[in-house]
C-alpha cells in the first residue's frame, strides 16, 4: 500500500513543486541536483510524504526560479498533530 501524504498542506505543496518543476521541464533527478537534495527526497515532497524545513523550501523554490511564498501561500498547519510525522 502507498505511503499517504502527512496533511493536506504536505500534499498540495508537493503539487505546487510538481507542477512548477514540469511546467519547467526538469526531473525530478535534475530539480534535486539543483536544489542540492537527493531525488528520493525530492519525490518524497512531491508526494506529500515530507514535512519540509524552511531552508529546503528556500532551496527548492529557488531551483525552481520562484519565490518560496508561491509555493506556501494560503497552507494551513494541519489540526491533527497524528498525521505529522516527517521530518523535514
């Protein structure tokens, strides 16, 4: 069974990387070795499986050419501490 995203917010973050990282043609191979992360990493977060720290959002949308509050704006923490356990 596949590993569920740890919050909605984990999960549409993943997808505002995941369509930015397309709409700019990259792999996710390419966006880790941009980013300085490693690819499982990267899929990881698109997945929604990553609790990501703020220095690897910065990372992230700066190998995406955007500002990192495009890919935050409008999240919200999730209200069921249970479901957070990534770790950043």
């Amino acid at each position: 069974m596949a590993k569920q995203p740890i919050s909605d917010a984990a999960e549409t973050f993943g997808a505002r990387v995941r369509a930015r990282r397309n709409e700019l043609g990259k792999s996710q191979e390419r966006l880790a070795d941009d980013s300085g992360m490693h690819w499982t990493f990267i899929g990881q977060v698109e997945r929604g499986q990553r609790n990501v720290s703020l220095h690897n959002i910065l990372k992230i949308a700066e190998a995406l050419s955007m500002d990192a509050g495009e890919l935050v704006r409008g999240l919200r923490a999730p209200e069921d501490a249970t479901r957070q356990n990534g770790d950043g």
